[in-house]
C-alpha cells in the first residue's frame, strides 16, 4: 500500500456512532512527517566516528554490542545524534580514542607532504609527532592557510571526495589590478583549463586585485590556473574556509586542535552520501 494511503486510513478516526471522521490536514501532515525515516543509520554514525567500516560497524550492531537511549540496537535504525544516546559496550560513542584533528595555518614555504626526499620542512614537522597524521588534501608550497591534519582515515577521504564537493575559500592578490567584471563572470560560470571547465565558483573582488574564490573542487593548482585564465597570475594565495572550519585568530605556522563543536559539524558535513550534481571526479 502507497505510504501516505496507508497514513491517512491509519489516522482516521471513530466516532463514537461508528462513522468515521477525517482528522484536520495540518494534523495528518505532522503525522506524516512524524512516520518518515528521521536520522542517519545507525551503522554510518559509528563508522563517520571511526569504530571502523560500515561493513565492521554492522557487525557491532548485530552482535547487540550497541545500545540507542538504552535499547539495544537493531541493523538499520535509524538515530538523531543531536538528541538520541548511542552507547557502544556501555560508553557513549563519541570519537573513537586516539583519533586527533588538527588544524594547522600553513604559512608559506612549508610543503603538503609526510616527508620530502630533499628534506624540505613540511607540515608535518608543525604538529605533533605522534600519532601519525596526515594533510587532508594539498596546499601548494606558496600558498598560505587553513590545513586539517588528522589520523582519521575515513573522514579525510569523505572530506576530500568530489561527491561531497566541500567548499574551500580563498583569499586571493592578483597581479594587473583591478579584475574586469567580464573576467569575474568567466570565474563564476566556469572557466577552461587544461584539464577542462571547471565548476562554477563563488567570486567577489572585495578590493580592486583582491579577490575571494570559494571553488568546491581540488584540482592541482586550481585557483592559480583560473586567475591565469583571466590574465591575471596570483601573488597572494590563503586559503580561509574548509568547509565549516575558519579561524581567522590563528597565526601562521600555529595550530590547534579542533574543538568539539567543529568537529561535529565537520562531520555533519560529511556524513550524507548525497551527491552535487555536476561535479565531475577530480583529484584532491
Ligand atoms: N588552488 C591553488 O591554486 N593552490 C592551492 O594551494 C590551493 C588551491
């Protein structure tokens, strides 16, 4: 049976005489919107907080390891991690320990690698030895910014995975002075590179020759490769958003770990599998 049908007999009700009587139509829709699948699954939320694959998280589930404010837990079910306590053994899930997220301003100079066969500083050499992290995603050595490092496998790859088409933005000095507005809109609507268009990208030019590029892709060199596009090559790249994370307090060369809150949302972010429409696969 169709499910809004079935809802709608379901909340008919009797009157005392028998006949039936419809119930009033704002009642029956936050019926309806009560009875839809709220929430993610329950074996998602505990792989995007690093107890393992989906396919291990199933598992941990099945074994009636994993209880929903009290209740063990069945495969599939779905959970509010805003309102709902998820207990794996007993202790809140929260992050699996020995998780670390750090957010590093990268200053320039400083290279987007583990290590550097010509012994290059990178950053790595920034933040702590252990645990072993690693840069999600790539700066290039002349550009400045905002840098997540992690040993969170799974949500380094959700972050750097074009399905999710995080946003990145940059703040940008370009050389020639003031960009032409033609030349804005190249940016905005897509502009060819070598390696094809690229997506359509939010660009202001809050100075003349100062631009602010929000693009959600990761090709190599992009923002540099667009600016010369247009005719105008970079001086200044710094990267100011990842997604969710900004800190504008943070001096280059620092880092810090992430506050709770931002990791929630960071992970929020990324926790659908919903897919932009239009964002073609790229490296990152
Ligand atoms: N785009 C670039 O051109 N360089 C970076 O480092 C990041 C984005």
């Amino acid at each position: 049976m169709h499910r809004v049908e079935h809802i709608s007999r379901r909340i008919r009700t009797e009157r005392p005489a028998g006949r039936p009587v419809e119930v009033p139509l704002w009642e029956q829709w936050a019926q309806q919107s009560a009875a839809l699948p709220q929430g993610e699954r329950l074996q998602k939320v505990l792989a995007i907080r690093g107890w393992g694959s989906r396919r291990v998280c199933e598992e941990i589930i099945a074994a009636g390891r994993v209880t929903v404010n009290g209740e063990v837990a069945v495969l599939g079910r779905r959970v509010d991690t805003e309102t709902d306590l998820v207990e794996l053994d007993g202790v809140p899930i929260g992050l699996r320990p020995g998780l670390v997220y750090y957010l590093l301003n990268k200053p320039t100079g400083v290279i987007t690698t583990a290590s550097d066969p010509q012994g290059r500083p990178t950053v790595i050499d920034r933040v702590p030895a252990e645990p072993r992290v690693y840069p999600v995603g790539r700066l290039d050595v002349d550009t400045e910014g905002l840098l997540l490092l992690t040993n969170d496998g799974d949500l380094a790859q959700r972050l750097t995975h074009p399905s999710h088409g995080v946003d990145k933005e940059y703040l940008v000095e370009v050389d020639g002075g003031s960009v032409a507005q033609g030349a804005l809109r190249r940016l905005r609507e897509g502009i060819e590179l070598d390696d094809g268009f690229t997506a359509p990208a939010k660009v202001s030019q809050p100075s003349p020759g100062v631009l602010r590029v929000t693009i959600h892709e990761g090709r190599n060199r992009q923002v540099r490769r667009m600016c010369e596009a247009i005719g105008h090559p970079v001086t200044r790249l710094i990267r100011v958003r990842i997604g969710t994370l900004h800190d504008r307090t943070l001096r280059p060369g620092d880092w810090r770990e992430l506050l709770p809150e931002e990791l929630n949302a960071l992970i929020e972010s990324v926790g659908s599998h919903t897919t932009r429409a239009g964002v073609a696969p790229v490296d990152s």
